[in-house]
C-alpha cells in the first residue's frame, strides 16, 4: 500500500546533492581512499576519527533486534502458502540455508585468512578511563544500546529524547497513514524502522572514513592485507555454494543448469549491480516464467515469496565474518560457539532481504552471540560494498534454485532443445 506523501521536502542543491547522487558504492570507496591518506598524513592523530564508526555501530546494534523481529512478522503474515507445497518450501528454504552456512564455515576453518595478519583485541585500560570525560565519547555512551535501553532503570533520558526525534522524523511521512489492520501495524512498523536505517546508511562512507584513518594512522596499512584474503574466501564460499545449486538443480529439476544460468543472467546481473534481492524480484519472476518456462505457481513461490526468507549469500557472509574476526584476535571458537554462529545466521536472515544493507544490520546479532566485538564490523564496511553484490546474486540464485525444484522433473511445455543443452 503506498504512503501518502505529506511531506514535501525540496531537494538539496550544489555539492552535498552531487555526493548523495553518487551511489553508496562511489562514495564508500572515495572514503577508503580519503582515509588512508588522513591516516598517513595524521598518524596517532586520527584515532578520534573513529568515533563515527562507533556511532554507526551502536545504532545498527541497536535497530537490528526490532527489525528483524518485524521483517520476520511481516514475511510469514504476507506468505501465500499453505499445506504440502508450504512444507516443501520451507524445507529447501531450510536446507539451502544450513549448506550455504556450512560451506562459509568450513571455508574459513581451512583456509583461515583472518590468521593472516593478528590483531590485538580491545583493551579498556586508563587511558580509555581518560577518555570518559571527552564530550564526544559521553554523546557516545547517550546513544541507546537496544530500543528499549532508555527505557530500563538505568536508562537515560537523552537516549529517550534521540529515540523520540528519530521516530518522529521517521513517521512523519506516515502520520496520515490508516491503520486497519494488524498488517497495516507492522507495515508501519518496519517503515519508521527502515527510514531510520536509510539515514544511518548515508552516515556509512563517514564511518569507513574514520575507521580506515585511524587504522592507517595507528597501525599502517598491514589490518587491511587480512581483508583481501577475507574477501577472496568469502567469492571461493560464494562459488563453491553456487556449484551446490546447479548440481542440485541437475539432480532435483527438469531444468538444465547451463539453460538456467542464460535464462536467468538479467536476473543475477541486475542482483549485482543493485544489491537488492526485492528490487530484483520482478526481474527474477520474468526469467523464470519467459526464458526458462517454469510454471507460474513456481516461480512465484521462489522468486517472490522465497526472496523474503532466503538469503543464502548473506547467511554464509556472516558465519565467515564471526570466524575471521575471531581469527584475527587469536580467539578460538568452539564448535558449540560455531553452532550459535550457525544459529544465529540463520534466524537473523530469514525476513531480512527487504531491509538496506542487511548484512550489517544482522551482523550485529551474531557477534553479540559468541562475545565477539561489534567495533571490529567496522573494518567489514570497507569491503562490504562489494562482497554485498555478490552475496545478493547468490541469494537469487538461491530463488532460481527454489523454483525449478518446485516445479519438479516434468516441465509444464515441451522443452526446447535449448534448455535440453546441459
């Protein structure tokens, strides 16, 4: 249901409407340049630039648990499905999920790239003590760890106060918005949830600016030689998961793979370049029913309805995230702390493809899991942007998978020789 638009705001002019122009991706490698020649220039001098970082950190932390928990309400109350077909799905949604973790992990616990280069973790010493009277550290220490912080015994009233402005600003647009429903609730819900997320997301190429400066400035260049091996066993993850598909699609579909991958390729292609598995839904439907000839109830029910539930790429980002982060301290998960990993992964990515850069979002929720420090997701962001691309086209290929083991052995038509070819 569309938003009535109360608000009409002009567009901003001149240099900051030529740099929000710019698409996220732009911007944030522009910071990571600009970070490392602050970090060079400043040396232990731009340490205090990591503090947007820290801000982005918290907030996300603290908008994680409600969005998911509305992203999740608002997929199971929208999803048409019922009976036997709904069990299958929710079994291959399932299973994809677990083998597209289990590859990540495995991965990481062979080839190991957060040991790479070692990092110390944190240390709360006297000089962060002395650091508590800094102005900027206290707004820090105001901004609400949880939704529901401010509100606790130990809360603090400015962290009401920022919660009240930030949802106020956010539900402008829907105050007129009629509530008839329970969905209509939710709905609303999330939305105020999501445009506080938006504007966190435009602070983004801020905080990887900060955070690559103070690393640069204090360490050097060597932190970052861990992360292109990081990002080449995250693209082995993704490719080893993406071979699981089209084997699985060979054994389970009457689709051939090399026919699926032509038939799909505008799909996967506009994935990449969009980084949004919603906004290729559409796409994704098209190819399935056009160029591969699934049936229409199939390919609805993976590329529509499996979209808001299957997010394979973005699972699998995240338990290699924990183990590379953990690697890189020296801290050795357990594999019952693995098991979390796997867990959490899965329910933080059910429900979560509809929500901007959702990676970072639910990231949260996995480190807090196993004890592992949020800040180091800070150092993921200057990577992110791309590693994001790739873990959304594979969560469409994951969509791609779905359908064409829903329509089973038998096509609907006579297939043509092209989609015979293996």
């Amino acid at each position: 249901m569309p938003f009535p638009e109360d608000e009409q705001i002009e567009p901003a002019s001149g240099a900051f409407a030529w740099w929000r122009g710019l698409p996220l991706y732009v911007r944030i490698l522009a910071a990571v340049a600009l970070g490392v020649v602050t970090g060079l220039l400043l040396g232990d001098g731009a340490a205090s630039l990591a503090i947007p970082a820290k801000l982005v950190l918290r907030v996300l932390g603290a908008l994680a648990p409600p969005l998911i928990l509305f992203a999740i309400v608002q997929a199971v109350i929208n999803a048409p499905v019922s009976g036997r077909q709904s069990l299958r799905l929710t079994t291959l949604l399932a299973v994809n999920t677990i083998v597209a973790i289990v590859i990540g992990l495995a991965v990481a616990n062979v080839l190991r790239p957060g040991e790479w280069v070692r990092m110390t973790p944190p240390v709360t010493n006297a000089k962060a003590a002395a650091s508590a009277a800094d102005p900027l550290t206290q707004f820090l220490d105001s901004v609400p760890r949880s939704i529901a912080g401010p509100f606790t015994d130990d809360g603090k009233v400015i962290g009401v106060i920022l919660l009240a402005i930030a949802f106020g600003l956010s539900l402008r647009k829907l105050r007129n918005y009629p509530i008839r429903t329970v969905e209509d609730l939710v709905h609303v819900g999330l939305s105020s949830l999501v445009t506080i997320l938006e504007a966190v997301v435009e602070v983004v190429p801020l905080a990887v600016f900060g955070v690559v400066a103070s690393i640069v400035g204090a360490k050097g260049l060597s932190d970052f030689l861990a992360l292109g091996g990081f990002v080449g066993a995250v693209i082995a993850a993704l490719l080893l998961q993406g071979v699981y598909y089209l084997v699985r699609v060979r054994l389970g579909s009457w689709v051939r793979p090399a026919a699926l991958l032509r038939g799909v390729r505008d799909a996967l292609t506009m994935a990449f370049s969009t980084a949004s598995s919603t906004a290729t839904m559409p796409v994704t439907y098209r190819c399935l029913r056009d160029n591969v000839g699934l049936r229409e109830q199939s390919a609805s029910l993976g590329a529509l309805v499996g979209a808001n539930f299957n997010n394979d790429g973005t699972a699998l980002y995240e338990a290699m995230s924990a183990l590379f982060v953990a690697q890189m301290l020296g801290i050795n998960l357990t594999f019952s702390q693995q098991l979390m990993v796997v867990l959490t992964s899965i329910v933080a990515s059910v429900g979560a493809a509809g929500i901007p850069e959702a990676g970072l979002v639910t990231m949260t929720l996995v480190f807090k899991s196993v004890g592992l420090p949020t800040e180091y997701i800070a150092l993921l962001l200057t990577v992110d942007w791309f590693l994001d691309r790739c873990r959304t086209a594979i969560n469409v290929m994951g969509d791609v998978t779905v359908s064409s083991l829903l329509d089973g052995k038998t096509p609907e038509k006579p297939v043509s020789p092209t989609l015979q070819n293996v």
